[in-house]
C-alpha cells in the first residue's frame, strides 16, 4: 500500500529501510535497535520487496529500475528506463514506464520486460489479480491478459489505496478531496471536508494529511467515517510499517518522523553512523 506515497520506507528482514530526502544522501538499512546495517547510495522509490532485496526506481541514476541486495550489500541497475510504481506480480514486478505512460512487467530470469496493457497510468495498485489505476480519462481496471481495461469511474485518483473491500484515494478533479469508490453502489462517495494529497489506509483506519490544517495528519475510521485530527506536524508522504505511521515532517527539513496508529507522540527516525564497510557498493547490469 505504500507505493502510492512514494514506496520510500519498506521493511526487509530485520532491517528498515529508509530513503533519506532531507538531503538525498541515499538510503539507510536500520536494524532493530537503530543502528546503521548498510548505506546504499540508491535514492530509493517504489521500494518492492521480493523476501531477499528490493527492487526501486532509483532518483540518483534517471530512476531506473535497480535492485537493492540486502544479502549481500550490493545495488544493481537492471533496466535503463526510468520506471515508477514498482509491484510484485508472481516474482516479476510491474512498474510504469515513465517515457510512454504505459504499464510493463519485469522477469528477472530473463532480464526482459513486456508490455502488459497499451494504457497510459499515473498510478496503479493490484487487489489480488486485478489492476486498477488512475488515468487522465478516470479510474480504470483490468486484469493481465486482458488487452483493454474498465473504466469504472470519470475522477483523477492521487495516492490511490485498498481496504475494506474499497478504494481509498484523493480525487484531483475534485479539489483533492477523500473519496472511497464503492462497489456495491459502483459509485464515488466523498468525505466530508477532508482535503489531501497523501493518504494511507490500513483494515482500520484512514490516514491522510489534511490540505485545509497545514498537512496535519487526520485519522478516519474506515467504517464510520468519523475523524479526528490525530498528530499536528506539516506531513506527508504517510506510510505504514508494522503498527507505525510513516511521514515525512516539513517542520525538521523533511526527516522521517513515526508514531504509533493507536495513537501517541511521534518521534524521529534516527540511525547511529554506519560502521566502517558497511557502505554500497554499486554494480551495473549484471543480474541474469
């Protein structure tokens, strides 16, 4: 859920990784109790795990498709595309082609991609096998293999997410306000005075930075709708991790902050130096 703010912050094992943005120095792998593990130079988005490392688009090298080996500490460009809104898909990842629009499928065994649908996307998520993504025409779906997609509603989705059997997303043609599209009505509902460029939600709760209070977080209940406003920081980029909000805090120069979904003060995302070796070191299409 969290590639539609960003993929920055993704869990690997027992380490955390975080991209670094307050000064895009690269991306830090943290164990447990904080310490630094490795310090890749990647700029990592998209993050995309396949249980032994990830895959990201990385800012520093034109976003290309890279795969971050946490095994053995090494990054690898595997496509020279930039590419966007990495998802695992069977051991192969889609992603965005960030030059044409349309949606591709990489397999690491053959170090290929594919075209999976002739469909321009500015975002997309899978809910079991079926795609749905955000185009300049509105909300579409469709499931690979299929050569057109379902256009299911006319709105322009921004930070799109699925819970509760909906989805969760803000529409930008409509002021960037909270909606949920709604399968049972097969219609938008709005919500009620929340206005957002980031959302998140979880099986219980909605997440999103509130445009009209200065990005501070609200927190909705997934099944009645009822808000509070939930941490008073300048937010964004909100992830999920575990039983911990994500975001990034614009009041500290863009650090990474989190807190608890239950509620609480939040607190900075530190790592202690990285030991001596224990930087990245980059490699280049070498993955079979």
């Amino acid at each position: 859920m969290n590639v539609s703010n960003g993929g920055l912050i993704a869990q690997l094992g027992d380490c955390l990784y975080v991209c670094d943005l307050s000064g895009y120095g690269g991306t830090l792998a943290m164990s447990q109790d904080g310490a630094t593990a490795w310090e890749a130079g990647a700029v990592m988005w998209f993050a995309a795990s396949d249980g032994r490392g990830l895959y990201c688009s990385n800012q520093k090298d034109y976003d290309c498709l890279t795969y971050l080996n946490g095994k053995d500490r090494t990054e690898t460009r595997l496509l020279k595309r930039a590419c966007a809104n990495l998802v695992m898909l069977g051991g192969k990842v889609l992603y965005i082609d960030e030059e044409d629009g349309f949606i591709y499928i990489y397999d690491p065994v053959r170090s290929k991609s594919s075209l999976v649908i002739k469909e321009r996307a500015s975002s997309f998520i899978l809910v079991s096998d079926t795609v749905y993504f955000a185009s300049e025409s509105g909300l579409k779906r469709f499931s690979p293999g299929d050569r057109r997609a379902e256009k299911l509603a006319n709105c322009y989705p921004v930070s799109l997410n699925f819970a509760g059997g909906q989805l969760i997303f803000a529409d930008a043609r409509q002021d960037y306000a909270l909606c949920r599209y709604d399968f049972g009505l097969c219609k938008l509902v709005v919500a009620d005075g929340i206005r957002t460029q980031s959302v998140i939600a979880t099986d219980e709760y909605i997440f999103a930075c509130d445009l009209a209070d200065g990005n501070s977080i609200v927190r909705a209940s997934l099944a009645t709708g009822a808000h509070i406003r939930f941490c008073g920081e300048c937010a964004d980029k909100l992830h999920v991790i575990g039983e911990h909000l994500f975001f990034l805090n614009r009041n500290d120069g863009n650090a990474w902050y989190r807190v608890s979904v239950s509620g609480g003060r939040p607190t900075p995302v530190r790592a202690a130096p990285p030991a001596s070796g224990t930087g990245g070191q980059a490699e280049e299409d070498k993955r079979p």
